[in-house]
C-alpha cells in the first residue's frame, strides 16, 4: 500500500523502526519478536496482515515472525527494503503496528474463486486493493488462479484492463500519434524492440516502450535492455528521456504505469500462468497507461510459442481488438 499520511496517536504499542534488509519483491513485510511485548498483547499470527505506521505514514503488510534478537529485537518493528522505501523514514523511528482490516473486495475475490462472472466496480475494488498491497501473496495466488481456471470473458478483461489503467499513473504526450509494438513472447531471443524502438524514434515519432518483466521466459525485454542501461525510471526521468530522445526502452514499474500489473506478475512468474485474459490486460493496460494511441502487435504462433496454433491466435486476435477497441487504442494485430 502507498504510504498515507495519518495522524499518529503515541501509545503502549510504540515500537522502534529497523530496516531489514531483505528484498521481498513486490511485497510490504514486517518482522516482529516472539516476545515482543506488543505482538503478545494484540494475538498476532505470522502472515497475518498489519498496519505499520511512522510519522504520519501508514502501510499494510504481511506479519512474519522472529526468534532471532539480532535480526529484530523485543523493542522494535521490522519492516522490509520495499516497506521501508514507502514509509520514509530514518533507522530508529518511532512506529507502531496494529491488526489491518480486510481488504474490502475480499467478497468479490471469493466470488471469482467459486468461478462467479465479476462486474466493472469488482475489478476495479480488487485491481485497487492489489495496487495498494492490500492483498498478501496468498491472495494474489487465488486471484491469479481463479482467473485462469474459470477464463475470464472478453467484457471481463476489458474491465480488468480498465481497472489497471487506473490503479496508476497515465502519461499524455499531447501528440496526435504516439506508437509502441508489442511482441507477446515466448521465443528465446525474441528481441526484436531493441532495433525497432531506436529506428523508429529516429525518424521522429514519439514512441514510449515500456515492458512488463519477464513473466514465463528468463528474461523479457526490459530484463535484457538492463544488461546495457538503466530500466527502472522514475516518472519524471521518463518523461524527460522520452521528450528528449522521443523514445525509451524501460520498465514501467517505476514510473507507477499500471502498478497493479507488476504485483500480479510477482506471482505469475513463479506459477509460468499467463492466460489470455490476464495477458491482454497486462499488456494493453501497460500501453495505454504510457500514452500510446497506436499499437502494433506481433503473435508468433510454433510448436515452442506461447500460441502453439493458428485458430488459437485468431482467438487471442479477436480478444486484444475487442479490448483495444473499447479503450480508443489503434491496433494492428500480426500473427508470424
């Protein structure tokens, strides 16, 4: 969750903050001692969700548990690299912890679990929640599964598409035509953006490439462009960069461009799931939010591709075009 500004009430359960250095990916952890006074008195269980707050901040985080004094002591709270970052504060301020009340489109994700067609206002609370790290990992996997399991119709994916464009930032060039291409993957050494953004910007059209990171391969193209430069820009690096040089090769998490997208793929990743619905929304969503007005995108079809065969990537055609449709967003759809 963003760090929101919250008046603070001093109380018994003041705590001293101590960055863990652990990198927990995507996810907002906080530690706390077995004996810990506060952990005793409030029942707290590991994995349980909390709310951390410091100097008028306040964030959700998942509870893990300590025994060891050196990692977290009795009279301090633990919070994780990502959970640090977002409170901003120095090593040793005082903070607090308490029990977080369920994400409120909990109701709905159980709804999608029991394999329920889900309305624009319920993807919009649970794309929300996600965007806001009110969900735990947990129920990120149920999401993301429940998705695949029951596919999510072409109306769904739209709103689940819409959602995510709004969980983040939108960039406006304030240009009649502003370009992307998007291969959706899975052909090793697939890299094709990396000729074509730098061409294309050359001739002077504005052409903003972000990427997801990799979510079934080893690495995508922001993963590979990171090898020769920096790919984690901030929103105003971004923007400069691309006014500058009128293109970019960079990841979009950075620059809070679909933000719910990024956490969904923490889990998407390790399970390899990528469905189609799921697909089209991160991708689509990741393009508008970029400011792109036309799109082209490349569906390689093969016995080791993502799409192993013709009628399935007519299918996939017709799902991005109806989507693409619906959000304003020219696109020219090329199967190879």
């Amino acid at each position: 969750m963003s760090a929101q500004p919250e008046q603070e009430t001093p109380g018994r359960d003041s705590l001293v903050l101590r960055r863990v250095a652990i990198d927990t990916y995507r996810e907002n952890v906080a530690y706390l001692h077995r004996d810990c006074a506060v952990y005793r008195a409030e029942g707290f269980q590991a994995l349980s969700k909390v709310e951390v707050r410091a100097n008028g901040k306040r964030i959700l985080a998942t509870l893990n548990v300590v025994d060891d004094a050196s990692i977290v002591g009795c009279h301090q709270l633990g919070v994780s690299e990502d959970a640090f970052a977002q409170l901003d504060v120095p090593d040793g301020h005082p903070a607090s912890v308490s029990q977080a009340e369920p994400a409120e489109s909990i109701p709905a994700l159980f709804r999608k679990i029991n394999g329920e067609r889900l309305t624009r206002d319920d993807f919009h609370a649970i794309v929300g929640d996600i965007a806001q790290h009110r969900y735990s990992k947990i129920e990120l996997t149920a999401f993301v599964v429940a998705c695949n399991r029951s596919e999510l119709d072409r109306e769904e994916v739209f709103f689940l598409t819409e959602a995510m464009v709004a969980s983040g930032r939108r960039l406006d060039w304030h240009e009649p035509l502003v370009v992307d291409k998007h291969c959706i993957g899975g052909i090793p050494g697939n890299r094709t953006s990396m000729l074509v953004v730098p061409i294309v910007a050359a001739y002077g059209l504005v052409f903003p490439k972000t990427s997801s990171r990799a979510i079934t391969s080893p690495a995508g193209t922001a993963d590979t462009m990171e090898v020769l430069a920096t790919v984690e820009l901030p929103f105003d690096r971004l923007t400069e960069i691309v006014r500058t040089h009128k293109g970019c090769l960079a990841w979009g998490g950075t620059a809070n461009l679909s933000p719910a997208d990024d956490v969904l793929i923490s889990v998407e990743r390790p399970l390899a799931l990528d469905s189609p619905g799921q697909m089209v929304a991160s991708i689509l969503s990741k393009k508008i939010a970029a400011g792109a007005t036309h799109l082209v995108l490349d569906i390689p079809i093969g016995p080791t591709a993502k799409v192993r065969s013709m009628p399935e990537a007519q299918r996939l055609r017709r799902l991005f075009e109806y989507v693409a449709q619906r959000l304003h967003l020219s696109l020219d759809v090329v199967i190879t």
